[in-house]
C-alpha cells in the first residue's frame, strides 16, 4: 500500500476568509514611517592598513530621519546653503554684491590696460618697423 502524504497548507478561519489582514506595502509603509519620526543613524569606520600602518581611515555617519525631526534635534545645514536653497546665490545678497563690485573693479581694470596699450602701441609699431629694417639679411 502506497499512501502519498501531501503537506496540508494552513486554511484561515471561515470568518477571516476574503478579508487581508496586512499587506506587505502596509508593512513598508509603516516601517518608512517609524524611521522617519524616530530616525535611524548608521555608523561605522573602514581601515585599510598594510604591515600595521594605516593607509586610510574613512568614518561613515548617517543620519536618515524627516525635515522636521532633523530641526528638532537642530540640524538644519541645508537651510543656509546656497547651493541647497530654492533662491540660489540670490538668498546672500552679500555674495551677490561682492560678486558684482568684483566684477565692476575687473571691467573698470581691464579698460585702463586698453587705454595704455592704446597709448603705446603706434611707438611699438614704429620700434618693431625699424628693428625690421636694421636686421642683415641672411646670404643667398
């Protein structure tokens, strides 16, 4: 006699049938959640040494929490960088002014240069005529 035995699945209960008690996505959901209010810090330090000297030491922090979580615990970096800021350049109207006096201090530079070459070279002109005329040509 040969009885085959098949693993018997777990059936849920007449009255839970058709209803999903929890999904997978809830779960992430709810995970995503936790973390961002409460917040997760991953820490660690990677070592390359050869012959006992260490070659490079690189300490890894990581902060993963929410925006207003990160203000709470006062981190807020992200609000004075310019490079991080929706206005750009423009939130720092002081580096917007330096840029601009710097920029008006190079132009008012650049024509006083023009202004003196302009003065001095028809007498480089005429120097380099002469220097050409007095030079001995080379024998044939």
């Amino acid at each position: 006699m040969s009885q085959s035995i098949s693993p018997r699945l777990p059936t849920a209960p007449a009255q839970t049938r058709g209803t999903v008690t929890a999904r997978r996505g809830d779960n992430l959901a709810d995970l995503l959640e936790r973390v961002l209010d409460k917040g997760i810090v991953v820490a660690g330090d990677v070592t390359v040494s050869l012959a006992s000297v260490e070659l490079l030491g690189i300490k890894i922090r990581l902060l993963i929490t929410s925006v207003d979580k990160a203000r709470e615990i006062g981190i807020n970096w992200w609000q004075h960088d310019p490079a991080l800021t929706s206005n750009g350049p423009a939130a720092h109207p002081t580096a917007v002014e330096k840029h601009d006096g710097e920029m008006k201090r190079l132009q008012e530079r650049l024509d006083r240069l023009d202004q003196k070459l302009e003065q001095i070279l028809p007498a480089l002109e005429a120097r380099g005529r002469r220097r050409l005329r007095s030079r001995p040509r080379p024998p044939s």
